[in-house]
DNA sequence: GATGAGCGAGAGATCGATCTCTCGACGTCA
DNA sequence: TGACGTCGAGAGATCGATCTCTCGCTCATC
C-alpha cells in the first residue's frame, strides 16, 4: 500500500514521539540534535511531506492567499495590464509558501466572490483594480480578511484600505518633461473618458508640469482609448491647432491612432511632430514609429500589493495606507 | 466572541446531531425534511459555511486545482497567449467548486515546483505548455495527481498524459485557403524558427493545402518571430520573389514587420500583395492595415483542459487523449 | 547530599467535517 | 399479535498536524 507517510510513521521510523518529529521538522530549538537529525533522515527516506490540510485545520489559516482580477475582456484592453502583477503577485505569494489563488471578478456575481473571501479558503486577498473592476473595494470593504489593492480606492469609504497605485500625475508630469525636454512647446493632449480619474490625473500632472517650465499645455481633445478615436481626435486637433509639435496621448492605442492621422496629414514622426504615449503596451513597441511611452509600474503594484497582504496576514503591515509607486519613460523614436 | 460558526453550533441552534446537519447541508436524501429545513434555517441564520481545511482533511483532497504557467517573459510574447487559457481555466475551475492556483514555472527550480504538486496542495492540474516550457510535460509525468496539458507533448515519453491543442495544420490551411479564395496565386511564406514545432505544422498545412489547390506554395523564408525579423524577412522575399502577391506570415508579429517592408517597397496590401498572420492578437488589430489572422481557440483550449483535469480527477475522463481544437480567420483588411 | 532550576520529550487534547456503526421507531406481513 | 425489514438519526471514530500540559532527567548550587 501506497498511503502517503505521515508524521507518525516518521516518527515510527525514527524511534521518537509525534510532538518531538513535529518539533523537529518545524525546526524548532528545543530538540536534541541527535533526534532531530534521526527525524529528518526518517522523513526524508519516507517522502514525507506535511499535510497541508491538516496544517490548515488545526492553524486555523487556509495557508493560501487570493489575487482577484477583473475578467471582464479577457481579450481586449486589461490583458496585457493585469497579467503583470497577476504574475508578480503570483511569485511573492508562493515564495511565502502560500497558494496563489486566482479569484475572477465577473462583474456580475459579486456575492459569490465575496462569499468565498470570506469562507476560510484564503487568509488574505491581493485586489487588482485597475480599469474597470467598478467600487469592488467597497464591497469587499466588509470581508474579513485582509485586503491589499492594486489601484485606487473608488471613494471615501474604502479611505480604511490599503492601496498601492502608480503615479499617474507623475506619469503626467514625466510626458511633459519629455516632450519639453525635446524642445517642444506648442503642445496638446489626447484625453480618456472623463469618467476615468487616472486618465484626469495624468492631464493633471502634465498641464501643472507644463505650467511650471511656463508653457501653455494647449487643447485637450478628449474620446476613448481606441485606436480609431485616437485617429479621430489627432485630425481634431490638428484643425484646432495646425502647428502643434508635441501630443502627449494618455493611452498608446491613442497614440497609435494619431500616429495614422499625422502620417495622412504628411506629418513626419518625430521632425514635425513628437509624441508620447502611455501605459508602454506591445502597441507601443510594434507601432510606426514605435512609441515613446510612459510605463507604469505593473510588477512593482504587484509585488508591493502582495507583500503588503502578506503583511498584513502578519500583522506586521506598516507605512502609509496609500502607496504610490513612479511610472518611469520608455523613450523610443516618436520624440 | 465571534468565531467562526462550526457545524456543531448549527446541529445545536437546530436541535439535532452533528451527523444530521452534516447530512443536511450536503443534501443527502436520508433526512426529515422537517428536520432539513431546521438545519437549513440555523445554518443561515448562523451565516455558517463549512471548513474548508477541515472538509479537505477528511475527504483527503485539497480542493484545488493547479493552472501551471510559463513565467519566462511576463512582458513579451506569452503574455496575451497564456492570459486567455489561464482565464477560461480558472473560471471553469472555479464554477466546479474548487480553488484555482495559479502557478509559475520558472524554467529553473522546477524541483519545487513538481514538489508542490505533489505534497497535496492540489488534487489536478492544468499546465500550459504554449511556447517556450520545454519538456515540462516531461517533468510532471510522475507527479501523482492527473494533469492534463495545453499544447503538445514534447515528446513520446509524454504520449500517455493528456493534451488539448489548437490544429496548427489546421491552421495553416485556412491561412491558404484564405489567400486562394481573394485569387492570390503567386504565394510566399514567412517561416519562424524551425526548431518551433507548432510553427512548422502550419506552414505544412498550407502548403499542402496550396498543392490540393494545384498552386505552388512559394518560397519560404525563415526567420524569429519579432517585428524587425518580419520586416528583413519580407525584405529578402521582395528580392526572391518580386512578383508575389499573396503572404502567409506564421506569426502576426513577423506579419507587422512584413507590412512596413511592404509600404516601403511601394506595394498596397491588400491590393498588390494579400497578407494573412497568425494568432489574431493585438498587433493583428492595430497595424496598418489591420491584419487578417488565423485565431488560435486560447479559451476554447483552457476550458477544455481544465475540464478535462476535473474529469480525470472524478475518474470519468473519456475520449481521445489528444483533443484537437480547430482555428478560425478573423478577416480584416489586408487581404 | 539534597533541593531547585532548566530543558527536553511524551501523552493527550484539539481543530471541524464526515464516515461508519449502531440503535430505536415505525410499518408491514404472516 | 409477533417478527422482521426499513428508514432515519445519534454516538463515536477518523483524517493528520500541532499545541498544551506534564513529567522526568540532568546539572548546579547551597
């Protein structure tokens, strides 16, 4: 028979108790070398391997931890975003000797995630929230676990949580010095939704970038982050402002779109017209010219987020609530 | 106090036994449905939900599934094909009732990894062998739990566990078909690396699809799957092959490149030279014109394998060991 | 030489669900 | 009316690790 070897038959083997085989394999000091030697040589002649299960029971912890992600479009926009800190956070977890437990936030169907955070199959969450994922910190504001977010709190409700977000405004701000830094001062913006507050930020952080090194930071034509709204929105702005020479996109899949309407209206990348990016997205990299673009910090998030949660299942959580991690700038030959 | 409610604090709310509410709540037939309701009532009031450690001691099984990923390059390629798989896999995982978990395969260190699978932290896993992974499938044969693979095996000592994989030949075909039917005869096509397998079968399918259609597949030049390499790689077949009119990138990052040596060679895609790629990812959507590309079914793929490890670990697996997926076309401009 | 401190190790209890075994009650049939 | 069968429910055992409590031994000190 083939039953996999507990604790006691090591300790069988190795002629002691079951406590003394524990406390030898915990590592714990309080056991004669001699012995503990003997129990490791027992466990390991046996394959021995504590039952996670019955480490989990009587701890009383699940000894795993959740990364929760928004499903939402699989294929489109959030893919090639929260696969970074998924994998980041993935890594920290498990080198913890945690199990990574991949939870999918289907928008519908919120009580049932909530209900299993909060059913003992996981010590503590990591919550990615970046894009779409609408006001679930609040809801999973009342799980009674710990909660550590990658993003923004939704509101003032959720102000008790612990986040970690990049610095869009500085991310802003890094675009504008680049394009100023190119020589460039008659500038404009290509905006997101209005309703998406990291986007504002990073107009935010331009304009005050701009205003400070006295430059106007010019129109700013708004629409979607999709390629033909950017293709759009740059023959806008080309109408309202003929002799522009900078654009800082808040989205590459804008930026790529300009990129067509500044091609069609025989404007030359970067001689005439510089132009930066962001998020540095493989449409960054493949675009004609490839893109200048502001990286966010995605495995950082990721990695703090986890370590974050980490601690707090540790009640060693410390620092601000709020941590906000600098984007940094992927220069490549659109400026 | 508010610790958490076991089954003993319902079985007494309801004025029965242990063994009864247990029956209860896991709906066994043999109960008063008096009784039933009573159970049932407490449990809700008490906001009971079962120990998950604890049932998983008692059951011996975890609970959980694994879904093994290539981390090699978070960043590159591997990231929009395993994201698709992964999802599909986790949703699917986790409607049977059981925990997702997500694990990296480092390339190195694959001893813990096969460590983990076996020390009863997950009952099944679902291991992802797209791209890179060498030989994985080769490690995890004596892993004591059932896995079933996405992609194929790398070899015959894989030829007794299980694959799901998208038809490459397959693909292939529809890739000649596609030009054959928009009346392109004068073909060519841009190869990968040859040591990629999966890369050779589609080339082989198309050019047996070519010669059913009684028309020469063309030459075939090699090359990585990277922009810049498509772009050399067209280059080079321009010379070859000035004539050509109708090109079968295997890759939608080779196909990109491929459009730039185009434009600069003065040739109109899809008017002068058709152009099909492969993979339908978010290049194919944002480059000039967007390319039409073979669609591998990521999604189909990962929620077959997951269902088939839930199926291997119930012990009703059945049908063929190697499941093939067809592809489809996504049509879009350039041909 | 005796007592106390200190340390290591064993026995038993515990975590909570679930499985098995047993028993009691009811109903049916001879 | 008695014996047997069926069905529902309770008591206890069990899964395996770990925590607590207790005991015994050794060494040091008075």
């Amino acid at each position: 028979m083939s039953r996999r070897p507990t604790l006691v038959d090591v300790a069988r083997l190795a002629g002691v108790s079951r406590a003394t085989a524990a406390r030898a394999i915990a590592g714990q000091p309080t056991v004669d070398p001699a012995l503990a030697a003997r129990v490791e040589e027992a466990a390991r002649e046996l394959g021995y391997t504590t039952n996670p299960a019955a480490r989990a029971l009587r701890r009383g912890r699940a000894g795993a931890v959740a990364i929760v992600v928004p499903a939402s479009d699989a294929q489109g926009q959030s893919g090639p975003f929260t696969a970074a800190p998924i994998r980041a956070a993935t890594r920290v977890i498990f080198d913890a000797g945690q199990q990574p437990v991949l939870l999918l936030d289907e928008g519908r169907d919120t009580d049932r995630l909530v209900r299993h955070l909060s059913a003992g199959h996981v010590d503590a969450a990591v919550v990615i929230l970046l894009y779409e994922s609408v006001e679930l910190d609040q809801v999973l504001a009342d799980v009674p676990i710990p909660v550590a977010h990658v993003g923004r709190p939704s509101s003032e409700r959720s102000a008790d949580g612990w986040f970690v977000e990049a610095d869009q405004a500085g991310g802003g701000r890094q675009a504008a010095e680049t394009l100023l830094d190119a020589g460039r001062h008659r500038l404009a913006t290509l905006a997101g939704p209005d309703h998406f507050g990291p986007g504002r930020e990073r107009l935010q952080g331009f304009a005050d970038r701009c205003r400070e090194a006295g430059v106007d930071p010019g129109p700013r034509v708004p629409g979607e982050y999709e390629l033909e709204a950017g293709t759009r929105a740059a023959e806008e702005l080309l109408r309202q402002r003929p002799d522009v020479d900078g654009i800082f996109a808040t989205s590459d899949l804008v930026a790529a779109g300009a990129l067509r309407a500044l091609a069609a209206a025989g404007r030359r990348v970067p001689d005439d017209v510089a132009i930066v990016g962001f998020d540095d997205t493989v449409v960054a990299a493949t675009s004609d010219p490839p893109l200048t673009s502001v990286r966010q910090p995605f495995d950082e998030l990721g990695t703090r987020a986890a370590r974050l949660a980490l601690a707090l299942l540790a009640g060693t959580a410390e620092g601000p609530r709020r941590q906000v991690v600098p984007t940094t700038v992927t220069v490549r030959e659109s400026t």
